[in-house]
C-alpha cells in the first residue's frame, strides 16, 4: 500500500488507485480537483481501477466545466455510484480473515 498526496504521485503508477475528497466542503468548494490538470493526474494512474471516495452532492456543486463534477456525472448516469452501506458491505465480504 503507497499512501502519496496527487503531486506526489505524479509519475508513478498502481494496479488500484483509491482516492478519497475528504478536502471538498460545501462552504469551500470542491479544492484542488477543480483543476483539470491535477485531476487529470489523479485518476490516470491505475492501471486497472480508480476507486473515488467523496460525498457526491459536495463534488456536483462545482462549477459547469469543473473537470470532477463531470466524472461524477458520468459516474451516475453508467450506474457507477455507490452509497456507502454497500461499500461497507463489499468490504466486510472481502476482508481476509486474521
């Protein structure tokens, strides 16, 4: 597991990105992923899976042509949404056992 911040990652490359948004507040907006470039650079390093976690009402607020409002558009007109009592749930049955 490689914890790293966008900057940080920038280069480097994984099997699963999880991203968290825990920065995005309805009073301040939605921060440094308002930036195409350095979302951009977020989502492009998994090769396989980008998981994003984030408080979707909080990310929808950012302006039309802010870069993360329109992947979770996209995210919920494919379905892609989830609320977090199933993701509890997947990880719970995915849990190794100690």
């Amino acid at each position: 597991v490689l914890v790293h911040t966008v900057d940080g990652f920038q280069g480097g490359e994984r099997d699963i990105i999880i991203m968290s948004f825990v920065r995005a507040s309805a009073q301040r907006g939605v921060g440094f992923v308002a930036d195409a470039r350095r979302l951009n650079v977020a989502v492009t390093r998994g090769r396989h899976s980008v998981i994003m976690l984030g408080h979707c009402a909080t990310l929808l607020r950012g302006d039309e042509d802010c870069s993360v409002r329109g992947l979770v558009v996209d995210a919920q007109e494919r379905s892609r949404v989830k609320p977090v009592a199933e993701l509890e749930a997947w990880l719970t049955e995915t849990a190794p056992v100690a």
